[in-house]
C-alpha cells in the first residue's frame, strides 16, 4: 500500500479517534471523519487535521443501515477504504449491584449496539468494499485492557471489548486469502475528556510509569498495525498500557 490511503475513523470527533485521525492525516493520507452527535467537536477536529480531502461523516453505527449508510458515505466522498479504525464506543457504568434490571437491560443493549454490533456491520461493509477493489487493506480495532483485567462497574464494556478482539482475530483468518490484516489495540487509561473524572492519583499509579497514556500513543500504535509493514501483526491484540496490566 501507498500512501494517500482513505482512511475511515470512527468515534473520531475528540478522544483518542480525534489522534488516531490526525496521525494518519500529518502521514499523506485522506481521513473520513466519523462522528455520531458531536458536530462542534468534529468539525473542529476536522479543521485541525493536516493535508486536504478529509470529510466529516454523520451516521449511527448503533444500527445495521446506519453502520452501512457510514461506509458508504465514506466511500462516495473519497473511494475505496484502504483502512478502518473502529474506535465508535458507548460506555456508562452500570454495577450490577446499584443497577435496577431495566437500567442494566438499556446499557447492556446500548453497548453492544456500539461497540459490538456497530464495530461488527461496519467492518462487513468496509471489507466487503475492500475485497470488491482488490484493496489489500488493514482494519484496526480499539478494544481495551478491560477485555482481560475486567470492568466491575462497566461489564458490558468490558464484554464487547473482548468480544471485539475475538472478532478482530476470527476476521483476521478469514480476510488473510484476500490480502486484508486485522489487528486490534488494548490501551489501558488514557486522558481523554471522557474519563477525566476517573483518572486519580491511584489511577495513574497503576503504571510504573506513574502516569497514564496520551491519545497520540495509542494513534502510534494503531498507524502501526495499519501499516503495510505490519501484516504480520495480523490477528495480534497489542497491549498499549504502560505496563498497568501483563498477561
């Protein structure tokens, strides 16, 4: 693969699909910015990135036509994806014992729509685009340490992460005849305005780094894994977390 790919991020208006999105922009590559509600932010994010030809795209990947309706989007404003960020996540807390069932019920179904599903539908379509045009491209997923260190007031957040990294590593054997690499990043805490309120002194201490992660590392690692020197990655979980948890 060239560079001047298109690139697909979604869950890209702040966080750490804001960073993923501008590394690959200051690398030549054409960004198809995904956003779910945050147009303010988007936009912004989107004025920020480095070159020209990137887009913003609106859509809701929560649901199959929305999660296609994305790529597609994609597709028409800049052509065949070379490579898929899957960053679109839904998270609230939701500790088995301090939650009604009903409210358990709504974010177990929220998240898996995003998290799971919507991961699942947008990569189908991206790599069936992908396959149409002989695009040997690479998919990346950012799932979480939670996936193996486990989310006692998040456990479907916990769940979906996992569940993502085993699709990543199923889809990586299925996609490999046609030259496509799927890998998926696992970041421990990172300093985006998501979580500031959870990020404490104990928090950081859980690296021996004393700190935790920016944003920008873990764009590092994910344009990495999308790299054409990376195929071999295929099918790997990397750890990105500051040494906070070993397996």
């Amino acid at each position: 693969m060239s560079r001047n790919r298109t690139v697909l991020v979604t869950g890209a208006s702040r966080g750490i699909g804001r960073a993923i999105a501008a590394a690959f922009a200051a690398d030549g590559d054409r960004v198809a910015l995904h956003y779910a509600s945050r147009r303010e932010a988007a936009e912004d994010a989107l004025q920020a990135l480095e070159g020209s030809g990137h887009v913003l795209i609106q859509g809701d990947v929560s649901t199959p036509d929305g999660a296609a309706a994305v790529v597609a989007s994609a597709v028409e404003a800049l052509g065949p994806i070379d490579v898929l960020v899957n960053n679109a996540a839904a998270n609230v807390p939701h500790p088995l014992d301090r939650t009604s069932f009903e409210d358990w019920q709504d974010a177990w179904r929220r998240i898996v729509d995003v998290n799971l599903l919507g991961a699942a539908h947008v990569t189908y379509c991206a790599a069936r685009n992908m396959i149409d045009h002989k695009v040997e491209g690479r998919i990346v997923n950012i799932g979480s340490r939670g996936a193996f260190k486990g989310e006692p007031d998040h456990p479907a957040y916990g769940a979906t992460k996992a569940a993502l990294h085993a699709m990543g590593q199923s889809l990586a054997v299925s996609l490999a005849p046609h030259g496509i690499a799927v890998a998926s990043v696992a970041p421990g805490f990172v300093a985006t305005e998501r979580v500031t309120d959870r990020i404490t002194d104990a928090v950081e201490q859980q690296s021996p780094f004393g700190r935790v992660a920016t944003p920008e590392e873990i764009a590092a690692a994910v344009k990495y894994l999308a790299s054409p020197e990376a195929v071999w990655s295929s099918g790997a979980v990397l750890d990105v977390n500051g040494a906070s948890y070993l397996r």
